[in-house]
C-alpha cells in the first residue's frame, strides 16, 4: 500500500461523509418543510403547538429517512456479495474453459508427434 493509496481512500472517505451531510441536510430541510406545510392546514393551532407539530414532524421525518436509506445500504451489500459470488464462479468457469481449450490442441498435438516417430 502507497502513500497514494492511502491519500485516496482518505479523499473517498471524506466524500463519503460530507455526503452524508449533505443528504441529512437535505432530508432535514425536506422535514421543515413538510411539517410547516401540514401545519399551515391547521389553522386553529397556536404558536406553541405549531412549533411542537413542526419539530416532531420533523423528527419522525428524519427517522423515516435514516431506516430508508438504512434498507437501501442493507440490499446494496445483500447485491454486492450476490454478484461477486456470481463474478466469482463466472471467472472461474472461464478460466477451466481457456484452460481446456489450451489442452485439447496440446494433447492433439503431442499425440501426433508421437505418433509420427
């Protein structure tokens, strides 16, 4: 492993997070937004109980959020080992196959010289 290597994985890690971030920004901002919406529908609310709808709106939106994109990283791992798995076996079979097609003409081959002495 390089200093490279190690600054890169650096760099991703750190793109990563302020990903991260930036999506639990935007779906914060989403919540706010949402719950002002629905708050603005109830008309008879006070001041106070509209802030409190507002916050725990927010909340339990933010919560939704987390358990989506929890699922989502769950199945994104459950299909990476699927198909590395599948790409596992594939290469393999593919190499058996370039391996026999090697071993058919040398035998052919051998076969023939020996049989021409």
């Amino acid at each position: 492993m390089t200093a490279t290597d190690d600054g890169a994985r650096e760099a991703r890690a750190l793109v990563r997070e302020i990903e991260g971030h930036l999506l639990l920004a935007a779906a914060r901002e989403e919540g706010r937004m949402a719950a002002a919406r629905l708050a603005g529908r109830l008309g008879w609310l006070t001041d106070t109980q509209r802030e409190d709808l507002e916050r725990q709106f927010e909340a339990e939106y933010l919560g939704l959020a987390r358990a989506c994109w929890q699922r989502t990283a769950e199945r994104a791992e459950e299909l990476r080992h699927a198909y590395e798995g599948r790409y596992r076996a594939l290469r393999q079979r593919l190499l058996a196959c370039f391996l026999l097609a090697c071993a058919v003409p040398s035998a052919t081959l051998l076969l023939t010289l020996s049989t021409a002495r």
